[in-house]
C-alpha cells in the first residue's frame, strides 16, 4: 500500500500559506477543506492553499509537495483513524462513525493517486469550474537514467561557531537595491 507524506524542499509554504504542514505529516487532498466556502471569491493564501495545497493531517497545515510512501496496513488504519479524529473535531463531522466513513472514502482517493513508485513527488492544481471542484495531479521524480540535480543551496552547521563575524553577513536586501 502506498500513501502520502508532505515534504518541504525550501522554505516557501511557509510563506505562502497560512498554516503551513510540517515536513513528514500524513496527508489527503484536502480539498473538503474549503466545501463551506466560495472558491472563486477566495483571495491570497487562501486561494493558494485551494489551488495548490496538500493537507497535512496532524496540524491541517498546507504542503505543496508530497511525497510518496509505501505504509503497511497499521499505518494506513492509524492515518484513518487520525483524520477521522480531525473531521469530527474541525470540519463538523456528526460523528466518529461518520468521519470513519469519511476518512475511508479520502484514504481510499489517496491511494488512487499513489500509483507511482515510492519516493515520488506529486503536486496538485485544483480549480473551481461550472461549480464544481476539479483536481489535477502530476508525479515528479528524478530522472532513473540521468544525474542527480545539484542542489542550488546548501548548508552545513559548524559545530562551535555560535556567531557569524561582521564580514560574513550578507544583506540580501541592500544587494537587490545595488542591482537595481
């Protein structure tokens, strides 16, 4: 069985959404998220989280990427039990035996699109047509027959430095006005 985690590469959705998942959390769709408002009067980190957030179950924060992962039948029933637990807790569900069923039906929807090896990127872009939700969803992973990408950052801890000198900060801000 296969499912999703969020993965974080850089640190944008934590700007661009308002509640960002953290690296690692079980997530869905999320798209029931948004079923009591107007999707096409949602505006700035809302209307992003619509188009193109993942929902992290644990802290129903947003990721924009996930990862797949290969779960065995205790981790799948532990994820349906998680979200069951926050359907019923933030979204309304009647009852837990109602949310079950809900969450079932999400897990299940998870699964049909964790089709792709493990390891697997997948984003989503979610749009809001003749009233109705629609999801697209596209895999990215390395190339098997390629080189790795190199990393455009990287960074390493020195272990026994706590402060950085004068002549190693950088002012990114002041660098941009120079350029311009």
């Amino acid at each position: 069985m296969k499912l999703l985690r969020t993965i974080r590469l850089d640190p944008s959705d934590t700007f661009v959404f308002d509640n960002a998942a953290e690296p690692g959390e079980w997530a869905v769709s999320g798209a029931f998220a948004f079923w009591a408002d107007d999707a096409s009067r949602l505006s700035g980190k809302a209307r992003t989280a619509f188009r193109s957030g993942f929902l992290g179950v644990a802290s129903l924060g947003w990721s924009t990427l996930v990862q797949i992962v290969e779960v065995d039948a205790a981790e799948r029933e532990a994820v349906v039990a998680m979200l069951a637990a926050k359907l019923v807790e933030h979204f309304g569900a009647p009852d837990l035996q109602a949310a079950r069923a809900a969450a079932e039906d999400e897990i299940s929807f998870v699964e049909s699109i964790a089709t792709q090896p493990k390891d697997t990127l997948i984003a989503v872009h979610r749009s809001y047509e003749n009233g109705e939700v629609r999801e697209a969803f596209r895999t990215l992973r390395a190339r098997a027959d390629g080189p790795k990408p190199l990393r455009a950052f990287s960074f390493l801890e020195v272990e026994g430095e706590t402060e950085a000198r004068a002549d190693e900060q950088v002012d990114l801000v002041s660098l941009v006005r120079e350029r311009k």
